[in-house]
C-alpha cells in the first residue's frame, strides 16, 4: 500500500472507508464462493447477478420429445434462400457497385430479384456459386 500522507489518518480509523472495504471484500468473496446457486440469496444484487450469468452460460437442455410426432411424418420445410443487397454482395464479391452493375449490363453477373420498384436484391446461392466459378477459371 502506498504512505500515509502527513496528518492523514490511518485506514483503520477511518470508519466510512473500513466499512466501504468490509462490504467490498463481502461482495468480491461472494463470486469466489463454489457452493451451487441454490444456497444464493435472490434478494441480493451480487448474487442475482451471478445467477443471471451462470443460467446465460449453461449448456441449454434438450427438449423433452414429443409422444404424437412419432405418428406422423414429419413434411421437411423448405428454407427460404437468403437474400443480399447490392452492397452485402458487392463486399462479398470485393467488385464496386458500379462495377456489379456493368456487368449485371453485360450478362456476366447473376441476375438480381427485384423486390420492388427501386428494390434489388441477390440470392446468396448464386453469388457464391459465382465467386466459385471465377475460382476455378484461375486454371
């Protein structure tokens, strides 16, 4: 610990910082503590918080399954394909805008989905399946 400065008194005749240090050490050891959270008091702040943290962490349980989805076959949903922005698929392609849209121009760049009036968008299947394809033309 550092010196007591000349006229300053020591730690422990100050009260309010003895205090402050007591409930201090009686928070810090709480999270030391390897008991269960089972015997943590709810009400205190400290320990809510440990248990908010340790339920956040632990692994998740499985669900318990279901007696009736054996009998029935399950139908597979099909996913609905993931879409990209003229950016998200120019930062994807490392290709500027302008240059994406020169060659969607041209024929050589997959064609976009138009979502609206103004609105384009690519699915990401084929963007990468692109990117692939200039891969494997490097020869």
């Amino acid at each position: 610990m550092g010196q007591i400065a000349d006229g300053a008194a020591p730690f422990d005749d100050n009260q309010g910082l003895k205090k402050a240090l007591d409930k201090l050490e009686r928070l810090t050891s709480v999270l030391r503590w390897p008991e269960p959270l089972r015997s943590l008091d709810a009400d205190n702040p400290v320990h809510a918080l440990q248990a908010t943290t340790e339920a956040a962490f632990a692994a998740p349980t499985p669900p318990e399954p279901d007696p009736a989805a054996g009998r029935r076959p399950k139908v597979a949903m099909a996913s609905a394909p993931a879409l990209l922005s003229m950016k998200q698929a120019s930062a994807m392609t490392t290709l500027s805008v302008s240059s994406i849209k020169r060659m969607m121009a041209a024929g050589t760049f997959p064609k976009p989905v138009r979502l609206g009036e103004s609105r384009i968008a690519f699915v990401d299947a084929e963007i990468h399946a692109w990117v692939r394809a200039r891969i494997a033309e490097r020869g």
